[in-house]
C-alpha cells in the first residue's frame, strides 16, 4: 500500500490497471479464504473534526508467532490527537489463534518524525525477532517512509524494539534509497521483506518501480530485487538486479510485481506477491492485484508458479471483490496462513466517506502446497 496522505498513492496506480480473470481452479482451490474474513478491519471511529488514526485502512500485515502469541503490524491511515493530517502510521495486534485479533489500545506504535525524511508518513513494514540479537534490538522492523523533501520518493527505514511495541529508529535512516534514473529502480522502493538467514546474513527482497523511459524492459514496471546486509542497516544490492521480473503482456503480471514476501522452508525459498496486468481505464474493472508466488534455491533465481495466480480477488462487491495482494504468510502446524489486503472497491468516495482496506486470511494444507508447486 502506498501513502493515504493524498489517498494511497497505490489506489491512485490502480485507477490504470485492470485484472486479468485467468485463474486456475485447480490451484487457486489449494488456498481457502477464512469465511470469517476480514479478520482484522479498519476503523469506524469518526470523530466529528477527526478521525481514528486506522479509519482510512487496516492494511500491509507483517505477521509472526512469539511464544503462544501471534503478533501483527500493520500500516493504518487516518489522524491522531496531536496531528490533524491524514497520514498513514504502524499498529500492532495480538492474538491467541491467529484468527481472533485486538488492537493494540495505544496505537499506533511507529509515527512519522517531524521535520525528518519520514516525516509524511510510514508503512509496508517487515518485522522479524533476531533471537541473537540483544534484548532492546530482539524485534527488528524494516519499513517504507516518505518525506516533503524526497520528491514523494520512498525511502526504507530500520527501527528496532524489545518488545514489539516501543520503537527506535535507527540513527542511519535511510537505510536503502531508489536508484539512479537510468536503473529500473529510479522511483520508490516499495514493499520490503527481510529474514535472517542460516549464516547470519539479512536477505531483503523489495520492489522497485522503473519511472524512466529510457529503453529499458524495465520502463515503467515494477519488478523485485535483491539486497543483504550484516547488520540489517548496512545493504549491498545484487548488481544483477531484478531477481523476479513482471510477466509478459497479457500476462496477469505484466505491469506490476511488488510487495514481495519471503519465508524458507527446507532450504528452499517461497516467495509471495503482488501482481497486475497492464495500463487500462478504470471503467469496466472488476479487479486489480492478485497474488502470485515463486521459489529459488538461492534467493536470486526464481521459478514462478506455473499455477499463478495463487489468490484472486473475491466476487464484486465483496470485501475484497475489488483487491487481493500484500501477502505475510506463517506456519501453524501443517497449515500456511496467509494474511493478505482486500479492497471492496476502487472508486474513491467523497471525504470523509473512506472504501475499505482490511485484512483477511486464507489457508492451505503446507504438504499440499509444497507438492504442487
């Protein structure tokens, strides 16, 4: 999700983009969106003058388990007691099951700095606990910020915490910026995921949107590269950047992937993320992002699923008839939980009025998947 200062700078993408409804049943059955869903929702709270700091959208989960207690952060837009700007802004929420959520009754955890390079608003984050790390620094979050003096340019920001909730900021933000104007990441970075390997190394995956018509395949696409780092706020991009590139045109992803998220099981690494097909007109669209997945061996070289997309967005005028994308997927049990953002529409309403951005989950048997990949 982009920024909600002026609406999410995503929607204003997606008034472009129209989806493409080639689906394989068999696949797409593998995945059960939880009947219950959304399983965590946006607030209703206006206020009159005001409105609660997640009215505009409860979006862009990261979500693990810590003991018995699965946690999430999430991106919401709104306003607060002390600023009247809608801003988007980091919550958090517990729950016993993964299923049942509550919120964090003093959110949001992580604010925009005033006067700093984040200063308009953060989001899209990726948490993770470092059990090696020392206690003030177990939890680890890599975010999205935007600031008035980066030309509306995402830049990614590192904050660390030892419990969850208090967070600091690292005293080297920005911590990774877009490229020079002849990369095929010369507009923002988008959507970081970040582990923490078997040898110790952070691997960042991210998007990267190409704004430069220079003759490149990359023009104005987004596609998903590849960093590491020792420390988490020192990066070193892969110098072959993209790692995973949109698909062909007429493909379901032939204009946007971003928002990737990574997890490895087995030695083996899965990717998830978002997708969208073309330049469209928004009159007639009945949908936009979906969710496709992919998996390496390395990190850097990836196969996509010959069975993409894995997640579509629901019928019209369901929760998330209009948007299905920015996936954190755990394991519980023999299951994998997928947490996703859905949208019931993409006409904007009138202010205060708000669409909805919520967040649902769907599941599927991880043997299953695994084999049929």
């Amino acid at each position: 999700m982009k920024k909600m200062i002026f609406y999410f700078v995503t929607v204003i993408i997606l008034l472009f983009f129209s989806c493409d409804k080639a689906i394989n049943p068999e696949f797409t059955s593998l995945w059960n969106k939880y009947s219950g869903n959304p399983i965590l929702s946006k607030s209703n709270e206006n206020l009159g003058d005001k409105v609660d700091w997640d009215y505009f959208a409860a979006a862009d989960c990261s979500v693990l388990k810590d003991g018995n207690t699965y946690k999430m952060w999430y991106t919401g837009s709104g306003q607060t007691a002390t600023d009247s700007v809608i801003r988007v802004r980091i919550g958090c929420a517990y729950s016993s099951d993964g299923i049942n959520w509550t919120k964090y009754e003093n959110n949001p955890v992580l604010e925009p700095t005033p006067g700093e390079w984040d200063n308009e608003g953060i989001e899209t984050v990726s948490v993770i606990i470092d059990e090696d790390a020392p206690l003030s620094e177990r939890y680890k979050m890599w975010y999205a910020g935007v600031g008035g003096s980066s030309g509306g340019l995402y830049k990614f920001g590192y904050a660390y915490s030892s419990d969850g909730i208090s967070w600091v900021k690292s005293e080297n933000n920005p911590v990774l910026e877009a490229g020079p104007a002849s990369s095929w990441e010369s507009g923002s970075p988008e959507g970081p995921t970040v582990i923490k390997d078997d040898n110790g190394v952070f691997k960042m995956w991210y998007g990267g949107l190409d704004t430069v018509d220079n003759g490149q395949e990359t023009d104005f696409r987004s596609n998903i590269g590849y960093a590491w780092s020792n420390d988490g706020e020192n990066w070193t991009k892969y110098e072959n950047n993209p790692v995973l590139l949109t698909g062909d045109w007429g493909k379901w992803d032939a204009a946007v992937i971003q928002d990737p998220f990574v997890m490895k099981m087995n030695g083996i690494y899965y990717m998830w993320y978002s997708g969208f097909p073309e330049w469209l007109e928004i009159e007639g669209m009945t949908g936009v992002f979906q969710i496709g997945f992919a998996y390496s061996t390395d990190g850097v070289n990836w196969t996509k699923s010959k069975n993409n997309p894995i997640l579509v967005h629901g019928a019209s005028g369901t929760w998330d008839g209009a948007l299905v994308g920015f996936p954190s997927v755990i394991t519980i049990n023999d299951e994998l939980h997928m947490y996703y953002t859905g949208i019931n529409t993409l006409y904007l309403p009138e202010f205060p009025n708000p669409y909805n951005w919520d967040i649902g989950l769907a599941t599927c048997n991880k043997a299953d998947f695994l084999e049929r990949k």
